[in-house]
C-alpha cells in the first residue's frame, strides 16, 4: 500500500482518533427551562423569541416548538421559584437503541432513572442520569409527530405564514458550564457516540471547552469548564440567516429586552450569533451559519490564550457577563 | 402503553418505514466530469465557478476541491470527447466499513469493481458498481486529508482570503437522470442506508424524482425518471447564503456563461439556487439554504402535478431545457 | 487654467449636457390605480404586498401608503372596468414652487388643468398636465404628514412590528409605455428639472427607454417606447433588501399570484427586482440595491442590441410577457 | 381653503422649518486625512478597507478612490506626524454656484481662502472657509471624472472584478466633534442649503449631535457636541448591505486591526454598520442601509438620555472608547 495511506492511518491512530458510527443518537430533542413567572416567560418566549405554544400539562408546564421541528414539542418551561435548566433530552433513532444505550449507561457507571411514558405529554419513556458535570440528561426515541407547524407534508410550502418574533426554525443545542469536562467527554464520545468536534485547549493540555456533535452540525451540545457543577449558559436557537440575526437584535432593542452581546460572530464553529435573556434571566441565543463536521473531520482546536477570539470572533475580547451569568 | 405511542408505532409500520441507523457512508466525496477542452474548463471551473486546483494526474485529469472540505480533492475532470459524468463516490467511515458495504453489495446483485489505491491520487481504493439507472458509483474510505484550504485547524479564521468567483464551500450533490428509480431507491435505501428524504410521485403512485440522503442534508443524491439510462443533469456547490446566489448569477452574466435558471428557490428541499452550462454543456447548480432531514423524519412528497413548483418555486413551471438538455 | 479643466468644460457642452440645479420637484408622491374589484385589489395591495390601508372617500377609492413614507398616502386604488393608471403626481417643495411650474408648464405648450385642494383626501391642490406620451401627471405641494407608520418620530425604532406582505418601504417609480419619448424627455429635464440617469438607444440614436431623475435614486419615473399612448407598466416598490426580494418571491408563491420575472437583477439601475400582477392584470415591482445618481453623473448608456441583457441581467434576454402586457 | 391644510401650514412655521430649495452642494466629494506612515496606511486603506489607489502628487499625498465614485478621487491621504483630518470637500454643481456661495460665506462672516487649481491633482479652485467648530471645509465645482472604477459607461456590469477588501462603494460622509454646533448648523443650513434629518437634544432643548444634509442620505455631515475645536471622529463609507458588514467584521478580525464596535446597527439614521480604527488611530466607520430624508421631513429628533439607543441601538449603552477617542 502506498506510504502515504500507512500515514494517513498512522496519523490516526497517533491522535487516538478513531472515526466510529454514530451510536443512534440523533438530535437535541428537548429542553426544561426554569422560570419565575410563565406569562411573563411566555411573553418572551413566544413573541419575542418566536416559539409556538403546542401544549399545557397539568403541571402547568407550557410545551412549546419551533416551526420546522417535526415533533411535537422542543421547549417545556416550567414555573418555579430559580431559574436554570432541569434537563435537555436528546432523540435516538429507536426504542430498542434506547435500551441498548440504557443498559450500556448502567453497565459504565451511569445509573439512569425511567421516566414514564406521558411524563411529558406527548413524548415516550425517558432514560435519565447525570453528566459528571452534573447536568441532568435524557434520551427518548418517540414523540408525537405533528409534522413541521403550518406546512403541509405534501407540497410543502418554504414557510408558514403567521411565524412571530424571530421565527426561529429549531431548537439547536445548549451550552452548560460544569466541573469535569473530561469526564462529560469520555460520556458523550464512547457511550453516546457524540464527536469531538472543537474544543478550547490551555497550555498544559486541559479542555477549557468542549464542543460536541452527534450530526453533521457544528455542536449538539457544548461544555465550558467552570468550578461550580450543572449550571446553565444558554439555550440557542437556529435562524436561517445572517439577516435575521439583525432583525432579532433590533426585536430585542424594541423589546428592551437585556442583551449579553451581539450581533457578531463565533471563532469557535463561526456561526453567527446573539446573545439576550429571558426575563428570569436564562440566557437565549439566536444564531445562524458556521461550520459543519463529519466523523472523519480533525478536531478543531483553539488555544486559551486565544479564547477571547475564539468566543467573540470580532471583539477579540470576553465580556465578564458572558463567562460569569449563569442559572 | 398510552394510546398515541402505539399509533405512533403502527403509523410507522404502515407507512413501511422503519427508521434504521446509517451504515457508515458519510457524504459525496467526489465526482469525475468529462470536459471536452480542459483549458477552457478549468477557466469555468476555477475562474468562475471557484474550485481550487489541487492535483493533476498523469493522465492529463485535474483535481479540485471547495475550501471547506477537509479532503483533498472532491472534483476530478477528464478531458474527452464527450460531456458527463464518469462516476461519483462516497466516502464510508472506515475500511472495514468498506469492506462489509462491499460484500453485500455483491451479495445483493450489485458485483463490484475495486479500483486501486492511487489510481486517483491521494485517494485509497475505491469499490465501483453500477445503480440500476446505469450510473457508476464507488465507495472509499480513504483519501489525503490536508484539511480546508487557506485555514489552520488551529484558531481557524472564519473564511480564507483569495477565493475566486463564487467561493463555493463544498460539493455537495449530484442529480441524475435513468430509468429505474424503484431500482436505485431499493440499492440506496435497503444497502448503502440513505433515507428519501423527498419524492415526487404521479398519480399511480409512481416516483417522477427521489432525493436520499446519507446525513441531515435534504439530500446527497437525487435521481429523476427518464427514458434513457446514464444521464448526467447537475453537480450541486453549496453557497453560504442568497447574497452569493445573487454574486454567482452576476458573474454568470459577466462571463457570459449559458445560464438554465435563477436565482430562484426549488420547492423540492427548498433551497435557493441557480444553475448554468461549463464549457461542454455539463450543467452546474450553486444553492444555498434548505431543509433539512433526519432518519425520522416523514418522506416530503410532491404530487407530479405540482412538478413545476416541485422544481422551480417562484415561477410554478418548468422550462424545457431543466428537462432534456443532460449529458 | 489647467488643460484637463478645460477638457471637462468642453466635454459637458459637446455632450449638450448642462448641469443645472433642481426646479423644486422632490419625488413620486403619489400613484392611482385602477382596478376591477376593490375587495380582490386590497387583499392584494394590503395583504400581500403589505401596503396600509390609510382611509376612504366619497367616491370609493382606497388610500394606502409604505410605512416609511412620511405623507398620508402614495396610491391610491380607483374601482372601474379596466385596468390601467389615472395619474401620477409628484411632490414639489412648496406652493410657491407650484405656481412657478404650473406657470411654466402653461407658457410651453402643457396646459393644465387645477384639481381643487381635498378632491384626494389630505391632499393640496395639484396641477394636472398631459405629457407627450399621454401619460397623465400631476404635480402638488402639500400633503397631510401624519410621519412614518407606526414610527414615533422621537427616538423612532427601527421599523415597525405588525407589517404584512411584502413589507415595502415606499412607493419608488412608475414604468409607462408610449410613443414620443423626446416630448418626455425634454417635459422631464427642461420643466421640471430632471435629469436622464439611464438610456436605451439604438444604432440611430432613437431612445427605446428614459430613465429620468429628480434626486439621486436612479429614477423616479422611466418610459420605453411603444406605439400606442399612454400605457402603464408598472408601479414599483422599494425592499430594504435581496433577502426580502426572495421572500416577496415565496409569498407571490404561496399565494399563486401571477409572477411575471425574478427575483433578478437589472442591467440598467442594476436593481434587484421581482415582477408580478395584481388581480386586475396591473402589474407590480418590488425591488432593492442598485446605483445612484448626480446631477453631474453622465448618463448611462445601453445599446438596444443588448436590451436583454439592460433588462434582465441574468437572463440576457427578454420574455415577450414584459414586452406586450400593459394595461 | 380646507381647515387641515392652513394646520400644515401653521405647524410649520411654527417649528421655524421652512422647506427651501437646495443651494446647489450635491455630495461629500474628499477627505484629506493625516497618517503617521503612508506605507502602513495604504495597506490598511486598499487592501483590508479597499480603497483604490489613483494618484499620487510631488507632496507625497496618495489619492484614493470607491468604485461608484465617477469623480477622480475621494479620500487624499497625507503623512504627517499628528493623525486627524486636514479638511473635508463638498462638490457643488457648477463654477457660478461656487463662487454666490463663496461670496454669500464671505458676506456672512466666513472668510474663506481659495486653493488654486491644481493644488489637489484633477481637482478645480477649491474654496475654504472654517466652521464654528474649527473645522475646514471646502467647496469645489470642477473634478477630473474618469467614470466608475472598472465599469464601462455603456452597458455597464453590475460591479468590477477585483475589489479587494470590503470593496466599499462611496466615501460617505464624515463625523466630526466640536463645541459651537448651534454656529455650524446656521453655516449649513442657511448659507450651504442643507436640511437638519436628525439631532439629539438635552432637557434644555440643546443640541448634543446635528446630522445634515445635502441630498437624500440620512447624512452628509455629522457633528457631536465636544468641548474642543476641529476633532475628527470618523470618516465613513458605504457597503451594498448588511451581509457585507459582517465580511468586513471578518476582515477586521483577520488582519488583526483595532474594532471599535460592530456589526451593530445605529439609533439615528438606522444605519448598519461597524467601526475600527485605521493604524494612525483614525476612526473609519462602514455601514449601510439606514433612512433617507426629503427636504419636506421633519427633522427626526433623539432625547439625550436616550443617547446610548440613539448611538447604539442594540447595545443601547454608549462604550467609552467612541465618545473619547478623537484625531
């Protein structure tokens, strides 16, 4: 064989690399988000924001989606007295992955909990457990499939009429800050079959952030190295354009809704973003654009001397609040 | 069980759909073009068009790639005399992957042809066998990987400066024209583990067009029926967003290059698009936008005779050219 | 004085242009349209093109205005048998100015005739004039300034929420049909003080099209030549943008109305245009971009043997559509 | 004569506004800016903002110029051991309105001196006078027009190949600080025929910021109410859109040059734009989109403690850096 496949794999292996199928881990598929006040929250999230109202439970939990999800529900806030995440749940493929992927979480230390069919309305039994930074995760491999909301499966239109706000077209990952970053990243590569697909490295070698993806999107989910464990950055949302990233920050300016910063654009992934909170003070983002991965692709790394550019592509620089406003 | 989960579940199996894992090929890693005037096409391709040329051969072919894409090469052009395409293929995720695709298609009727290591350079060996619609196909899962062009993977910039005419950032499909779409759905779907993403089906409920998909893009490969077998109708570029259709359709008429169509939006995925002729009548389409897919998602149909909104959603008609004029 | 000063000098008297201040005529200020059904029309006017309903009068006509026009209204729909434009009047600085032009246009061969102050609602009184092509033109001096729509003019937001359609931001132009081009021409420079930013000229020398100035927008009206008088072709539009272009696109779509061409660029204003009727057959423009003029810019030339390409840019080449349907 | 018509009338003398006729300045037509180091400063002026050199003279000035521009040039650059800005030109439309406006100047007690012809290459007799707030302002009839940079006068293309940068298409207008605004707003109205669009006023009903204009643009000059003479604070061009502020955001951070703030959008004008420091420490702003302004407009007006939101809409908090930072 020729010298330069033997080093093409050489490489690889150097790297401690090796490209794998996907696990049947398929998408971000929910996220709970504490609120002080729902119609206050609702107000935000609906109009300003731009997510439907799908559903109520008997909780009182509002259920809410973006326009081309095909499920029935991405957002489910709940009313409580702080602020934060509960959970974020990801889809796999199928009920019998979804055991697989139990049974495997068990076997490595990853005791889960059930939660039962209809917990949440609408969605199928959920496999819980705790990341090593302390968030609380989720799988789930059924949901009710209203279809993408005000558009026909047959002939479908490019967009429904009647989208409010800033008429985001999905609910795209969450970014949490937490302790132990290599532990998340042992979880989410050789259990869940996520990829690596950036990360921010110090000069000794430690992962200050982690960036991870089971598709071919940039992240699927996004860890920041913090002391504290399970706190909450932001939920973010995708936009289909650079344009309306404009319109959202002028909704948010008409709105006086806070911002934390934007619009400008990552160096980590590139996409381009802004940055706002809801009124219990949960951090949203709204982005659109940047870069995509395929299993194959290297690890783009950022060195933390770099990290203001790598967060803030233009400003070079960090605000204080984007590192230290957490819920 | 509640009762919508058991819908849920029968639906599925009703609609013969079951949502399985991918099996390993990853994405279109290249396509072979014959050009007649290799001079004049590498004007169009890499003055107009925008690829970067990257590699020629000792046969006289020309390779190019997209500053994104992470492989060395994903076009290669042949100068003969006659237009159209030699083959595409597909990157697997790893050797054996290869290996196992590679057995079952010849279980399954398909004989292969292994074309060897460096016959393309830089590319390992590639497993080659002919669709029902008479196309050539290969599968590799090893080639060069000197990474994006003109961005170091480590604290990359957001784009590289020197680009030319569209600035393209990756292949991203072709559309072909045969006869046996029953045949090359049964091959994509049941071996190589794509999805149908979208289809248009007449009345008798036969399929005019099938667009598959190996990732969430709305597709990787679309066929429309035709009488002949063999037929060439487009490679797909992708463009960052609907300001560079506009950029590309400029220079379209700059360089006087034969425009078909655009810029418009397709029904079909909903992406926004133009298309144009190289030199030798080989059509190309830049596109930007779209919908996207996952395993679970439901098939989008498109009824036949709404095909010309299917095609071209703005103008809800076809031109005769989009149809006949192939290589 | 230095030679290259002179040059300029003798330049300007050789090409017989003088440049010469404004006479006083600021902009299109208004438009009447006639249509079949005033119900149909308003859907269209209001809901799809997103103009707002001002008020009503006597006589049934409908006013309407652009949110970012800071007079009462800028079209005003008539409900009749055919299709077609009554008038068009354009804004001059003050009363004063009125009187001169209407002076003028008297002693030169246009008599007028005065339309008493409030026949339009909130409108002063207008002088109404033939021009050569029979096109019929007003000129007025005051207008109810109610300020931009929904805009307080005290630290004004960006642009208004609750906009629908198109979102257009004002009446721009009309394009008009007709015969003596020259009358026009030397009505719009030597009266009222436009300039002639854009022509189309054939290997005679003949003006097939004037594209006439009263400001630094590449035109505030535009006439091609054509056999019978008196012709309308389009209103137009302005879009703040392309992307705004391509939605106005999706929505003449989704409503299947009538589309004539586009979303494209022009050659001459370079604009970036889409065409489409309203349910009488009147047909519209909504565009964006495209160059600007000075009194002091020479006038931009297009050869009629590449007419198409002056129309259509991408194209290069007319559709018979644009050419022949007029109302 | 109707009831709401004398209203109109009333209301604007009232306000002291009297719509008056343009005195024949047409455009910002220079800028003579002072750098510490020419080499140094064109690297920043033609390759990353894309500026095009013209000319250079015996004094070592560098002449520069935007594509649309059909005048010779727009911005002289001069070396010099202080950053800053030497003067600012405004073209006017003929040698006879440059010399009434030249002798009402120097009738209402600006004195002005003339610059020969020739003293700035292709430019005709300059004449200069300085503002209440120490600036120098010049006015001009005659420059060398060559056209368009790489656009033919007849049947021209959409734009030129080979921009470099971020192919600004117009030097625009420049914002200056200094203390006397009530004398500069005199000088530019009454003597120079320019209209107030927009200004931000204290409680007492002083002026804190006065933007004029010449023509239809939001801005032609700009001044902030600044307790020293004669500072500069930016000098500003125009990009085709919003998409092109984030490229120049890009290249900003590419080429490792100073940001001030950006991509934002502005409060007064509603402009888009980012700003950034050449390497003398100037201020260069980019922007587009943004209101335009009729002669008949009342003047658009922002409440001082609304300065932040009228500076920076999304931000809506003013950063240290812009009010401070001067040359």
């Amino acid at each position: 064989m020729k010298r330069w496949i033997n080093q093409i794999i050489k490489k690889r292996f150097n790297q401690k690399r090796i490209i794998k199928m996907r696990k049947g881990v398929m998408r971000p598929g929910h996220i709970q988000i504490r609120v002080l006040d729902m119609d206050v929250a609702l107000s935000h999230y609906c109009d300003l924001l731009g997510l439907i109202e799908v559903d109520r439970d008997e909780e009182g939990r509002v259920y809410l989606k973006c326009w081309t999800e095909v499920d029935k529900f991405s957002v489910v806030l709940r009313e409580t007295d702080e602020a934060g995440m509960d959970f974020t749940g990801y889809k796999v493929i199928d009920e019998s992955t979804l055991e697989a992927l139990e049974n495997e979480l068990n076997q490595k230390g990853y005791p889960t909990t059930e939660i039962p069919v209809g917990e949440l309305n609408g969605c199928g039994r959920r496999v819980r457990f705790k990341a090593p930074t302390g968030h609380s995760f989720e799988l789930f491999a059924t949901k009710e499939q209203p279809g993408k909301w005000g558009i026909s499966p047959r002939n479908p239109e490019a967009w429904p009429r009647g989208l409010k706000g800033m008429r985001p077209t999905r609910f795209d990952h969450c970014l949490l800050y937490g302790d132990d970053l290599e532990g998340n990243l042992s979880l989410f590569i050789d259990i869940l079959g996520f990829d690596l697909a950036e990360q921010v490295v110090d000069p000794e070698g430690n992962k200050a952030a982690i960036f991870l993806t089971c598709s071919s999107k940039a992240h699927d989910v996004a860890f920041i190295k913090h002391d504290e464990k399970d706190k909450f950055h932001h939920a973010s949302f995708w936009l289909e354009n650079w344009q309306d990233v404009l319109r959202a920050a002028d909704l948010i300016s008409m709105t006086d809704t806070p911002i934390d910063i934007g619009p400008t654009r990552h160096g980590l992934t590139h996409g381009q973003t802004i940055y706002f909170f809801d009124p219990s003070g949960n951090r949203n983002e709204v982005f659109c654009g940047g870069d995509y991965h395929y299993p194959d692709h290297p690890t783009v790394t950022w060195d933390a001397d770099e990290l203001g550019k790598a967060i803030f592509y233009h400003d070079r620089e960090l605000n204080e609040r984007f590192l230290t406003v957490l819920t």
